[in-house]
C-alpha cells in the first residue's frame, strides 16, 4: 500500500494513495486505506485524490471473513465516497489487475475510473459466477460474448462505463490526468455512459423511473 502526496503540474497539491504489486486486499489493508481517506478529508484542504489500482481480489481468509471483511470493504469504499462528497475529486487509475470486492471498494468507488491498455479488472471471474448462479460454465460463456456485463475484462468494463477513458500509455500521463480533473463535477454518469456505448442498455432508463417515482411519491408532490 502506498499513501503521500504530489503536486501537478499548474502547482497544486494532489493525494495519492493505493494499492499495488497484485496485494490482496484484506480487513488490515483496507481499515489503513480507509484511515488514509479520513485523514484527508479532515485535512478540508479539498484537493483531489488519486487511487492508485494493482490488486487481487478480496483476501478471502477466514481470520479476514471472521472480522467482517464485508464491512471493511464498504467502510473504504463509504470513505471514498464521503471524500467526493466533501469536496474532493477522487480519481482511480487502474493500471494491473483488481477483482471482486477488492475493485469494488477501490476502483470502482472513486469518482472517475481510468486506466492504462493492459489493466485486467473481473467483478467476479466466470468460474466463481457459475459456483454463485448455478448456470453450466457454456452458458456464463455465451452470455458473456454477447453482453459485457457478464465478461471480465478491460475492454467488458469500459463498455459497461465503469471505466470513463483509458489512458494513453505512450504520452505523457500529468495532461490525461489533468483533463480528467478539468471535467466538470456532476453527477455519477456510469451509466448514461454504459447505455451510449451498449453495455449496460437499461440501467440508466431503470434508475431515471426509480427517481421520478420516488420523487412522484413525496408528501406535496402533484402525483402522489
């Protein structure tokens, strides 16, 4: 794991943060990235975060299970969540592999997800899936050549929008990250982008009408 500071290329200050070289991420691993990510947040000096991704997945050890390693994944990724909300921009950039909840609570729980060619992410493998959905391996196959969302993968990621952009590997990377920090800051677009580049074709569609229901069903509204 990796935690300090740098400073871009118009002066300012940047936190960088991580966890590299295929480390599982485990109960220890992610409570000390988490208390990284509140410390910065208590900073208030709001200035952006950068999370830096080459993992395995979750260490799945029964000390690490007997602990609630659930709840340690979903408090980092709460306190990557939180620093956004506060003011920092977080950014990941997912450069090996990651996998299951250990991409979850790090890549995929900051504000904009990059990567470099050659990143290897997987929700979950589809050996482990057949295990959980019961489904004969030929049949997660098939699925998966014909939908993204079923297919581990660099290229699966991207096209579902978890992924914004990947990055240039022969330029420079201070410009590329600089453009992505220059975007505005508006609301989670994974999905707009996941529906526009057909990998994930209804869940933009199904979370505007679970809104405007929600919304229809508030005391004063003309609908409810």
């Amino acid at each position: 794991m990796i935690g300090g500071k740098a400073t871009l290329a118009d002066g300012k200050p940047i936190h960088v943060l991580g966890i590299t070289q295929g480390q599982n991420l485990g109960v220890d691993e992610a409570i000390v990235l988490a208390s990284h990510v509140i410390e910065i947040i208590r900073s208030q000096d709001r200035a952006p975060i950068l999370v830096l991704v080459d993992s395995a997945s979750q260490r799945m050890s029964r000390r690490d299970e007997l602990l609630g390693l659930s709840e340690y994944l979903a408090h980092l990724a709460k306190a990557l969540l939180l620093a956004e909300a506060e003011g920092h921009r977080t950014v990941g950039l997912l450069y090996g592999g990651s996998a299951a909840g250990a991409f979850i609570a790090t890549a995929l729980a900051t504000g904009t997800l990059v990567a470099l060619p050659g990143a290897h992410p997987a929700v979950m493998d589809l050996p482990s899936m057949a295990r959980v959905t019961k489904l004969p391996i030929e049949v997660l196959k098939a699925k998966a050549e014909a939908t993204p969302v079923f297919a581990p993968g660099l290229d699966n990621i991207v096209r579902t929008g978890g992924i914004h952009v990947v990055w240039d590997e022969t330029a420079p990377s201070a410009p590329q990250l600089a453009a992505v920090l220059g975007r505005p800051n508006g609301p989670d677009e994974r999905a707009v982008l996941g529906a526009e580049r057909g990998g994930r074709l209804k869940a933009a569609e199904i979370a505007d009408r679970v809104v405007a229901l929600a919304a229809a069903s508030q005391p004063g509204s003309r609908h409810a």
